[in-house]
C-alpha cells in the first residue's frame, strides 16, 4: 500500500498539535466529506422520485414491480452500510470517498439511458437501484471518518455539521425534483427521456470532478492506518 496520503503523525487529542495544524486538516476533511455525502444522499433518493414518473411515459410496469423499485436503493443502502464500516480502516478516506463517488457515476448513466427506452426491463431497473443504494451505504463510512480528525469533545459537533447536512441532499431531490419535471419536461420537452438527453452528461460530469478533487485534496486519517 502507498502510505504517501495517510497522516501518520495525526494526534488530534495533542492540543498543540490540534491549534497548529490538526484543525485546519479536520474542517477541510468535514467540509469535502460532508459535500460529498450530501451528493451521495441525492442519488440514493433520486430513484424515489424517477420511479413514480415512469407510468406516465410509456412504462408498462405493476404496482408491485414500481414498490420494488423504488424499495431497492433503500434495502441496498441498508445491507451496503454493513460493508462501509469495514472500509476506512482498510483504505483510508481519501480513496474510499474518491471511488464512491466515481462509483456512482455508473448507475446515474444507467438510469439516464434506461429512462430513454420504454422497453427497458423490470430487472435493469432492478440493478439501477441497488447501485443508487451505494449513496446510502456511504454514510457508514464518511462518519466514522470524519471522527478520526477531531478530538473527542468535538467530535459531536463535527458528526452532527456531517449528518445534518448531509441529510439535506434528500431534502435537496425531493425539492427539486419534481419542480424541474413539473415545469420543463412534460409539458414543453416530451417526457422524462428529454430531461435525462439534457441533463444526464453534467450530473455524470459534476460526480467525476466531485471524485478528482475529493482525492487531489483528502487524506487519510492516524485511527484508520
């Protein structure tokens, strides 16, 4: 393994340490991290609101078929936190967020296409959620890491900054979603595959430059080494 990027010499419990440059490396940990869960957060939740639109241009799925899709990011994002705890021990945070984030870009693309063609399957849908469920399992994995910059009677607040905002990306999608669908897309664009031909290359693109500069600027914490 290439220990250039872990912080090996890290103590945050060292208040010397911490007032010379610990804090400086832990806020600009939390802002990148917490940023990033908040894009995690939206593609988790973005399926929800994609999922409810589908009969209304041309899908022919089931009730039972559109529960089970809009269940599965959920379900995924569950069983996925379980493999998050184990990460940042192993490869540190700035290769775990980097890759989530270049990860995500896949089901994102999917759905684009998918969304475009009436005829795509139950199942490729199916795949498209459980691989928008990895925006959920993230939050396993960026909290435990941001704790392993601060000290511990400050830990709270950061984790609190990290979770709340984070959360906002749900709150984010839910918000805009429906807004940018109600307004341009079906009743001046021809339904959801014209919204998907526009906005699917800068969603890809905003998640690339999200995954280069989370690995250009994070590092890896003592605790996880």
């Amino acid at each position: 393994m290439n220990d250039s990027h872990w912080l090996t010499n890290y103590d945050s419990s060292n208040e010397e340490f911490w007032k010379r440059s610990g804090k400086k490396t832990a806020w600009k940990t939390l802002t990148i991290t917490t940023a990033a869960l908040t894009l995690s957060f939206a593609t988790w939740f973005l399926y929800s609101v994609i999922v409810i639109k589908l009969p209304h241009i041309g899908f022919q799925f089931t009730d039972d078929q559109l529960f089970w899709m809009g269940a599965m990011p959920g379900l995924a994002g569950g069983l996925l936190r379980i493999v998050n705890t184990f990460l940042i021990p192993i490869y540190g945070t700035r290769k775990v967020v980097s890759v989530s984030s270049l990860i995500k870009i896949i089901p994102v693309v999917m759905l684009g296409f998918a969304v475009m063609n009436p005829e795509t399957s139950f199942t490729y849908f199916m795949v498209i959620g459980f691989l928008l469920g990895i925006g959920g399992g993230d939050f396993s994995s960026f909290m435990p890491s941001t704790s392993l910059f601060f000290p511990k009677k400050e830990a709270g607040t950061a984790l609190g900054i990290q979770a709340g905002i984070g959360n906002f990306g749900v709150s984010l999608v839910q918000l805009l979603s429906p807004l940018v669908i109600s307004l341009s897309i079906f009743s001046f664009m021809g339904g959801a595959r014209s919204l998907w031909k526009q906005e699917k290359p800068s969603t890809w693109k905003i998640l690339r430059s999200s995954m280069l500069f989370h690995y250009l600027s994070l590092e890896s914490g003592h605790g996880s080494h």
